[in-house]
C-alpha cells in the first residue's frame, strides 16, 4: 500500500496540487506520453515526470541547459568506481553545499 492510497490520492492529483503550488501546468498521461508538470523559473523550464524501464519506475526533473561557453557536467552516483577515479584524479567532484547530495552524488 502507498502512501497515496492512504491518503485517497492518486499521484496525478497530487501533481496536480503541485502544479498548481509552482505556478506550472499539469499534462495528464496519454497513449505515448506519461503525466508531467512544467514549470518556468526566471529563464529555465523545468519538467517533472515519470517514465518506466521494464517492471521499474522513476521520477525524473528535466531542465534543457545550453551553455555558450562549451561546459559540460555529468551527474554520478558515489560508488567504488567514483571514489577510486577521484583517489587518481580522473574523476573531479564540484560540492553544491547540500551535505546528504555531495556524499551520494558526484558532478
């Protein structure tokens, strides 16, 4: 049982009430789309969503990034691999100042 089946929700309400909290719009799930929220902030356009692969489901924040000046990042998740490529200085790591995101993300 989810936490949305406690409260009488279904997920596309409470995207909806979201939406509506942020000021952006709510597009209902469709034959090949599935249920987002847009929402502007000063010059970005940001979309939450869900999408499925295979038995599994995700939420996921989209935000189309252009940079004139050619910079590039990549989002990892800390593990053996990324503490080891940090260790020999091929992996570099940028903090964003939130504690639980900088130990378990690497930028």
């Amino acid at each position: 049982m989810s936490w949305c089946d406690l409260v009488g929700l279904g997920y596309e309400d409470i995207w909806r009430q979201f939406a509506e909290q942020v000021d952006g719009t709510f597009t209902e799930s469709g034959w090949t789309t599935h249920s987002r929220v847009d929402a502007r902030w000063r010059e970005w356009t940001m979309t939450l969503g869900r999408f499925h692969q295979g038995k599994l489901q995700y939420t996921r924040l989209r935000t189309p990034f252009l940079a004139s000046d050619g910079f590039r990042f990549r989002l990892y998740r800390e593990g053996f691999f990324t503490r080891v490529g940090k260790k020999l200085r091929i992996v570099q790591d940028m903090e964003v100042g939130h504690e639980r995101f900088d130990s378990d993300w690497v930028i």
